[in-house]
C-alpha cells in the first residue's frame, strides 16, 4: 500500500475513518450471530501513499457488534474484498 512506519499514526487514522464511514453507509456484511452479538466485515477502502499514490486497496476489516451496543475491532486488516 505504501505506507511505511513513519506513516503508522497517518495509516491508523485513516483505517479508523474509512471504518466509521463504511459502517455509517451499510458497507458492511454479518457473518455470523452468537450469544455475545454480531461479527461483521467491513469493506473499505485505502488510499496508497508514497510510490503507490492514486491506488486504491480495497480491503476488509472485522468487527463484533455486542448486545450492549458496543463494537470492537477483531481484526483492522481481514483480507481483500471479493
């Protein structure tokens, strides 16, 4: 993608922002539904940085959605988007 480790806070940013405006549109699937609440993918996507500027990467993240109302973060980086 681009980013190296002086880019980390840039990449975090970034992740967390393309996160909260995929969930707020409904880019997102439900995999699954146990006691404790709802696993979803997110589909995002990141913008490249440094050489690989003006690419996209169209990634997915995962998430737990608790009966609570809470949501934490499973895995920020799952794979790539089908």
């Amino acid at each position: 993608m681009g980013y190296e480790e002086s880019n980390f806070n840039e990449f975090v940013e970034i992740l967390k922002q393309k996160t909260k405006e995929a969930y707020f549109y409904g880019n997102y699937y439900n995999v699954n539904h146990t006691k404790h609440g709802y696993k979803i993918n997110l589909n995002i996507e990141i913008p490249g940085k440094n050489e690989k500027i003006g690419k996209v990467y169209k990634v997915k993240t995962n998430y737990m959605i608790f009966t609570n109302g809470k949501i934490k973060m499973n895995t920020p980086l799952g794979g790539w988007q089908k």
